[in-house]
C-alpha cells in the first residue's frame, strides 16, 4: 500500500495536458474541487464524472496508476461512509438492526461523500502527475505574487510546498526500504491487534524520522553552498508563457462551472433524487 501513494509523483507523457501552463492547470483543478461542493445531486456528479473522464483521457495517465493512489484513502473512505451512513437519522428508514438504522438521506450523503473524495483524490493526483515539482513551484509562486506587496514570502512558500511534494515519493520509498529491512530480521509488523500493530511500526517510524531530518539537513546545506537566499532579484530559466491550449483549458473548465452551478440552482428537485 505505501507505494501505492501516487500524490507527488510525476508520470511523463506527450498530451496537452502536460504542456499546459502549471498556472491553468492549478486553478482548473481548484475550482474542480470547489465545484464538488457547489452541487449535491445525481445529475451534478455525472457532469463532474465526464469533465473528469475527459480530462484523464487527455492527459494520457493510465487509468489504473491514477486508482491506484486510492488504496491509499480505503480507511478513510470507509469511516466517512459509515459515519454518514449509520448517524443520520433524518429521512425514511431503510434498514434498521439493533441501535443502527439506515435511512435514504444517509445513503444519499453517504454515497455522495464517498464520490466526492474519491474526486478530490483523483482531481489531486491528475495535477501533480502531468506538472513537474519545478513548474508546479513557478506557477504557484505566479499566482501568489500580487501577495508580494503585502510582503507575504511567497516564493519561500512555494519552494516548501514544492519541496514537501517532492519528499512524498522519497520517503515512500525509504518507508518501503525500512520496512522491508524489518521484516528481513523477523519483525512482524501485520499481525496482532492494532495496539501492537502501532507498538510493531516504531522500528519503522524511528530511522524515518531520522532518515527524513538528515535529508532536510543535506538540502538545507546544499543550498546554502550554492548561495541561495530567496527568490528577490531571480530570474527564471523557463519564463511561464499562456499559449491557445491554456486559453481553451480555461474556456473549458468555465463552461463546466456554469453548468454545475445551473444544475445547483435551476435544475427540479425532482431530477437530483434517485
């Protein structure tokens, strides 16, 4: 499951996507997921459904490497749904067994819940696979910079976010090394009850810590020998440039804004229930 994390990764390909400029590709998917939030209907999330299918298969992203990142999140899932699914108790009863009733508006939520992290997952990964760490660092340092005159630092913010997606897939890896090590010398690190499941990972947790400080130590002095002070007076080797398909990346994601805000407001109660 650890390398099956896919947030931070970047998968090479020749698509449009890819090409976009790192600023189009950062604002479509943030007003994406606002849009997952505008609308709580049947109809709303088979728009969203197409708008991302259409997207994954532009960007030439194997469909299955994109999933795989939501083995990562089945925990999660899991208790939301059945938060949703057991604890609300408004609407018609379904199914009731012992103190747990089922009813049709806590299905309702609790599969709409369930859709709309799987979106905000996927809607995630799609941005950081086809946008390299650098030019998801120039884009996010673009479109904070009116901050600047407020004297917010934004470059620094933007070089740490940068550098944090950068040490997901590194300490994946080292967290796979480690753990595979441990089992190597007889750990048991998978059976047992979850008290001893915890007690099991601080073989793990503790050379990670200290694996990770010694990588942030290394980077810190390596920039310090390159004489790195900030991003005043930089300039940049590849300048950020819109060209037509970032125009259309925006036209179409506008497009199907105003349509989920039209199906939100507009469309007949009648239509959102199933």
């Amino acid at each position: 499951m650890i390398r099956d994390i896919t947030i931070g990764q970047y998968y090479p390909a020749n698509s449009v996507i890819h090409k976009m400029d790192p600023r189009v590709k950062i604002t479509c998917t943030l007003l994406f997921l606002i849009s997952l939030f505008l609308q709580n209907s049947v109809l709303g999330y088979a728009i969203a459904t197409l708008f991302l299918a259409v997207v994954i298969k532009v960007s030439k992203v194997p469909f299955k490497f994109i999933v795989k990142g939501l083995k990562a999140i089945v925990i999660i899932l899991l208790i939301t749904v059945g938060f949703n699914l057991f604890l609300t108790s408004e609407g018609t009863i379904l199914v009731e067994f012992w103190i747990f009733k089922i009813t049709d508006k806590g299905l309702r939520i609790a599969v709409f819940m369930a859709v709309r992290l799987i979106y905000l997952i996927i809607g995630s990964s799609i941005m950081t696979l086809t946008t390299t760490p650098n030019s998801l660092t120039d884009g996010i340092e673009r479109l904070l910079s009116p901050l600047n005159k407020i004297h917010v630092p934004v470059h620094e913010i933007a070089m740490m976010m940068s550098i944090a997606l950068r040490f997901i897939p590194i300490l994946i890896e080292e967290t796979d090394k480690i753990m595979k090590a441990q089992i190597a010398r007889g750990a048991d690190l998978e059976s047992g009850n979850m008290i001893q499941r915890a007690k099991a990972m601080i073989p793990v947790l503790v050379p990670l810590f200290i694996s990770a400080f010694r990588r942030a130590n290394d980077l810190a002095m390596a920039m310090e020998a390159r004489c790195y002070r900030g991003g005043e007076g930089r300039t940049k080797m590849k300048p950020l440039a819109y060209h037509r398909r970032d125009f259309v990346g925006y036209a179409i994601t506008l497009v199907y804004i105003v349509m989920i805000f039209v199906v939100g407001r507009y469309v007949p109660f009648h239509i959102w229930i199933f």
